[in-house]
C-alpha cells in the first residue's frame, strides 16, 4: 500500500476548477522532500505534468498547477476540459522504506 | 527525441525468471539515472528500481528486494532488469522510465517507455 494517499476520484464540469490532495507524513512530505505529478490518459503510458511541487515542464497548459504545504500538496485544474480526463498520480521520495521512491494512490478525473 | 523501447515481456510461471531490457535514445544516457516502475492490470504506479548514472547506487522497493536486480549498460544505453522468483503479484506492465539527475533517489521520471507486459501464470 502507498504511503501517499488520494481521492480515489473527483470530478468537475467544463471550465470548473477542480483540486487533487496528495497526503504524506513526517517521512515524505512533510521531511521537504518533493513532489511531482503525473497524467495518465486511458491506455498510455504516464506522463510528467508537474515536477518540483509547482514547477510545469514545456508544454503543459498552466491550467495546471501544483502547491506542497506541511505534509501535503496539492494539484489544480482550472478550466477543466474534456481531454483532462485521466488518472493523476503524485510522487515523493520516503525516509522510511530503504529510501523509495513512492508514488501515490492514484485520482481519477472526471469530466461530465 | 528522447525514445525508450522495453522488451523482454512475456508469460512466465511463478517461480520462474525473467529478464526485461529498456533500450535508450535521444539523450546522453550516461547522464541520468534510470528506473523501473509497473503498474498491475487496473492499478497504480509502483516504484520498482533505480539505478544511478555510474551504477554506483542502487534502490529497490522492498516488495522485489532480494528477488529482482537491475543493471545498466551505458555503452549499449540500456537499461535491464532481472526479475527471478517471480509470484502472481509481480505481474504488470513495467515502464523503464528516465530520471532527471544522476542519483536514483529523491529523483522524478521526465520519459516513460510504453512498457512491456509481464504475465505470471501457471
């Protein structure tokens, strides 16, 4: 089981603004080390859609955007659209496992 | 344009060994780590291994320690895997994925291959 737990799934109409939590601990993120998240759109393979807690790597939409606090971050969508609609997976680093990295649970986005 | 091409994939019985092979282009090779990470038929991503630029360092989750061992090979930019003992568990779509630093931990994965699929079955 992952040690960086999200919503199984949110949800969000056209143009609305949705939010994904990404909840650590002591050993991940709240110790400082990053977060990055990655897109998964049906049947391909993930892709990196933001690294270094806020940082959007070259063609990602800044509809996009990520924020850590404490032992938590977060990601945003603004303006929500149909192509959003995908898994979303954050990604830390643990002190606690050997030194892993270690993905979250995973949040499935939605579009209705 | 950065390009990894994993192979090796198949159907194997528990118990059995496996080796995969994640062939690099499109950047210096030598440069970043490397690393592996599977996702079983409708699950999550799970970090698997990493391997540092020089070899040097070496981690793996602690659900394959002792069973899969990767290896890299900067003359030929691959990446391999070596999975023995594999369980009904272990099966899953393997990614080879590139790091964006030289060191395996506190690393993120900036390329994704599109995997290769592992079947573990008697």
């Amino acid at each position: 089981q992952s040690v960086l737990t999200q919503p199984p799934s949110v949800s969000g109409a056209p143009g609305q603004r949705v939010t994904i939590s990404c909840t650590g601990s002591s050993s991940n993120i709240g110790a400082g080390y990053d977060v990055h998240w990655y897109q998964q759109l049906p049947g391909t393979a993930p892709k990196l859609l933001i690294y270094g807690n806020s940082n959007r790597p070259s063609g990602v939409p800044d509809r996009f955007s990520g924020s850590r606090s404490g032992t938590s971050a977060s990601l945003a969508i603004t303006g929500l659209q149909a192509e959003d609609e995908a898994d979303y997976y954050c990604q830390s680093y643990d002190n606690s496992l050997s030194g892993s990295n270690v993905f979250g649970t995973g949040t499935k986005v939605t579009v209705l | 344009e950065v390009q990894l091409v994993e192979s090796g994939g198949g159907l194997v019985q528990p118990g059995r060994s496996l080796r995969l092979s994640c062939a690099a282009s499109g950047f210096t090779f030598d440069d970043y780590a490397m690393h592996w990470v599977r996702q079983a038929p409708g699950k999550g991503l799970e970090w698997v291994s990493g391997i540092s630029w020089n070899s040097g360092s070496i981690g793996y989750a602690d659900s394959v320690k002792g069973r899969f061992t990767i290896s890299r090979d900067n003359a030929k930019n691959s990446l391999y895997l070596q999975m023995n003992s594999l369980r009904a568990e272990d099966m899953a779509l393997y990614y080879c994925a590139k790091g964006r630093s030289g060191s395996y931990y506190q690393d993120y994965f900036d390329y994704w291959g599109q995997g290769t699929l592992v079947t573990v079955s008697s």
